[in-house]
C-alpha cells in the first residue's frame, strides 16, 4: 500500500509543485488548502507523513500540530517556515514535530528529507513489534499491573518514547502518577538526562519560585549565593511538577512563559537562560472544571496538555489487585524479615470487596501493617479493619476514612502495648501527629459522656 503523505499549505502553488516533484514516488499526496480540513481527514482516514506550512489562516502549523498530536502521537509531521528565525520551528520541534524546513526550500531537498523521515517511521514500528509484549511491560516500567487500564498507558508510554512532548497525569492520590512519570522519562530517548521532582504543594510561591528558576547573589534576604534553578538543573531531560494545580495564579503566568518559551530568569536577574526540559505534571484535581471556574490558566494547560495520561483507581483495575497485593507482600516480607505466605482466603475476598478510597497508597500501608504485626504466615484482616459491633470496617456499606483511621491506630496502639513511640513508627506519622489525634478522640469521647 502506498504511504499517504497529506501537504497542507493556504498557497495552491505549493501544493501542485509538490504533487509533481513527487510523481516519480510511489506515494499517495493527498493536498490541503484548508488546514481544519486537513486535520479531519487525517483524524478520519490516517496519514504516514503530515507536511504543513507554519502561517496559516484559520489554524496555523502550529495549532495544526497540537490537534494532531492530540489523537496521533506517531505520524511524523514536517513543518515549513518562512521565518528567517528558528523559534517557531524550535517550538514546533517541541509541540512534537519531527523536522522542519525553511523558505525557500529546494524541492528535491524537501524529498529527500520526506524519504528519510519514513523510512525512519517504519523502523521505530518494526522496533515497537520486536519489543515485549504487554505482560513484559509491567516489569519494563516499573509499574504493577496487566489489566486493560494499565495496558493503554504502558502503550502511550511506548508511543512517545521518541518524542519529547509534555504530559499531563490525572488521577485521584495515591493511583501511581509518580510511577509513570518516571516511567515517562526512564524509557524516553532522553533517559539519561536529569529526572527532576518538585511538589507544588508544599511550597509557598516564593519558594517554588526560587526553586524553579533559580536566584542571583543578593536577591533577598539570605541569598548569599547564587543559585541555579531545578528547570536549569533538568534542561535536557524532564521535570515533573507534581499537584500543579495546587500553585497560584502568579505562579502559572510564570510557568507559562517558561514552558512557552524554553527560557528562564533567575529571580533578581535580568539575563534569560534557555532551557530544553520536558514538562511532565500530575494532578489529583478537575483541571477543565478549574479552568470553568477561573482558577486554571487555559493557556498553561493547552501547552501541557499535549498528551494526558489518566490513571484508574484501584477499584477499576479488579485483574491487578492480586499482583500487587503478592508484590507488597514480597516487599514487605523481605523487609520486616518475616516468613509471611498470603492472606487467607475470607480474608482475600474482603479484599477485592472493599472500594479503596485511598488506592494503591492504601492497600501498601494496609499490609505494611498487617506484615509488621503478624503473628504467623498466614495474614487475617483483623477487627481494625473488618469492623467491631459497631459494623463498620472495610466490609461496611459506606466506611469513613476517619473510622477506619482510627480503629486503625488504636489497634496498632493495643498490639504495641500502648507504645506510642513504637506506634508512630509503625504508623509512619509523627509522635506528636499521633498524641494529637488521641487527644482529640479523648475530648470527643468526654463530650459525648457529659452530653
């Protein structure tokens, strides 16, 4: 089958000289004028190679590429430019392009270099069909799990391996957006670069900022030295900004125009420093709903969102729960030194019952402290969990997280023997986050006697 080649161009000229330079190949040119209509024939038909002009009206090159990528992460796209400058087709190379070439270009240039962006389009495909296949990939990136879910963001993963384009990762907390994004930038062409992490929502802005672009010598209080910035730090790889929609209004026009233009500022500098990162960021948030609301940027969001990833909540992946509850076991086991085989099975089946509210955090913690506290090899859900007179428990209909979060500590709290040092510990919070707790059930225990 011949490949099909679309070329989107506003001048008729060029499309027709196009056409007849490339008679002599075997490919079939399909010629737009219009680019919105281009873009529905591909969507609707597929293409092996886009070329399209960078200025256009109605929808630029750019714009063009963005919708494109949105739907199709493969199809090499070759964009022309007119500009004497190279920031456009810098950007476009970011959007995901794969070549560019400038006005006025020599035809049999444009393709010879068509030729060769195809032929290096078949490779990558005969590589991906070599490559293992989906129940290899959960050992290739890090991540636990085969179920269907799973399997299409190990297939996205696949896709932009080549390709450094920015990503968005929803998902409620604790599902594993951390784990794809480094799956992300392990398995890039870039993967020996700098991998950098920031959470947005443990700093001020003034922090993160300072984090982000760095600071001269003297530029506040304390700044007794210059410092690089982590987007300086990471040029050539990836950051991933994790809880992005946690940052502020401010904080987003700057980030804005950093992941617009590849440059930075340090704050109290005046001169820009470029940069070449792939933004990676995650979010446990409604990001559309907060652009609705007015509390997103819609600009910082269209340049991140070029793919999106969405990670399932545990309770939608039934066919991984089994995997990683043997792959917490193992973890566990190993490093409590206990000879710990499974749960039993009325145990397994309160298990795969229950919602998960708190996903894949919930389920590690949960065995963390069942291994912690066995008492043979053999793990039983305990009354912390399964409930007490009262019903509720991981069985109930409608559980509270504040009911299970207290049977669990006090449980955890009898089984050490009233130890709260040794409680916290296993509990992985803090001594005085723990007295603090059982204060506050104390006080509502005594209202509830006095009433």
């Amino acid at each position: 089958m011949n490949k099909r080649v679309h070329f989107i161009d506003d001048d008729p000229t060029a499309g027709d000289l196009f056409r007849r330079f490339a008679r002599s190949k075997d490919y079939e040119i399909i010629i737009f004028k219009n680019p919105v209509e281009a873009l529905q024939d591909i969507r609707e038909n597929n293409s092996n190679l886009v070329i399209t002009d960078l200025s256009m009206p109605g929808m630029s090159g750019l714009e063009l590429l963005e919708s494109i990528r949105q739907t199709d992460i493969e199809v090499p796209v070759i964009m022309i430019t007119g500009f004497s400058t190279e920031d456009n087709a810098i950007k476009a190379l970011r959007l995901g392009a794969t070549d560019f070439i400038k006005k006025p270009y020599d035809a049999d240039e444009l393709l010879k270099q068509v030729d060769q962006v195809l032929q290096k389009s078949e490779v990558r495909k005969t590589e991906k069909l070599s490559r293992p296949g989906i129940k290899d990939k959960q050992d290739q990136f890090g991540m636990i799990g085969r179920s269907t879910a799973l399997s299409k963001i190990y297939e996205i993963i696949d896709k932009i391996s080549d390709i450094r384009c920015n990503v968005i990762i929803e998902g409620e907390s604790g599902t594993g957006k951390e784990l794809v994004a480094h799956a992300l930038h392990n398995h890039s062409v870039f993967s020996d670069q700098p991998f950098i992490v920031i959470d947005c929502g443990s700093l001020t802005d003034t922090l993160l900022e300072s984090e982000l672009f760095g600071h001269e010598k003297g530029a506040f209080t304390g700044a007794t030295q210059t410092k690089q910035g982590l987007l300086e730090v990471a040029s050539g790889g990836t950051i991933f900004l994790d809880e992005i929609c946690n940052i502020s209004d401010t904080m987003q026009m700057k980030l804005m125009r950093a992941v617009q233009a590849q440059t930075i500022t340090r704050v109290g500098g005046i001169t820009p420093i470029n940069i070449d990162v792939r933004f990676v960021v995650a979010t446990n948030r409604n990001i559309e709903e907060m652009i609705a609301a007015g509390q997103f940027r819609h600009d910082l969001y269209h340049r991140l969102n070029v793919v999106k990833i969405t990670m399932p909540p545990l309770r939608e992946r039934e066919a991984d729960l089994e995997l990683l509850i043997e792959h917490f076991i193992n973890e566990f086991k190993e490093r409590y030194q206990r000879d710990i085989k499974n749960f039993d099975k009325p145990s397994m089946d309160k298990l795969k019952a229950y919602s998960w509210p708190g996903n894949i955090r919930e389920l590690r913690n949960m065995i963390e402290r069942h291994i912690a506290l066995a008492d043979g090899p053999v793990l039983s859900i305990d009354q912390v969990l399964i409930g007490n007179d009262t019903g509720e428990g991981i069985d109930a209909d409608s559980p509270t997280l504040e009911a299970l979060e207290k049977r669990y500590i006090m449980k955890t709290l009898d089984k050490c023997n009233g130890n709260k040092e040794q409680t916290a510990s296993l509990l992985g919070i803090n001594k005085s986050t723990l007295w603090r707790k059982l204060q506050n059930w104390q006080k509502s225990t005594d209202n509830n006697e006095t009433d």
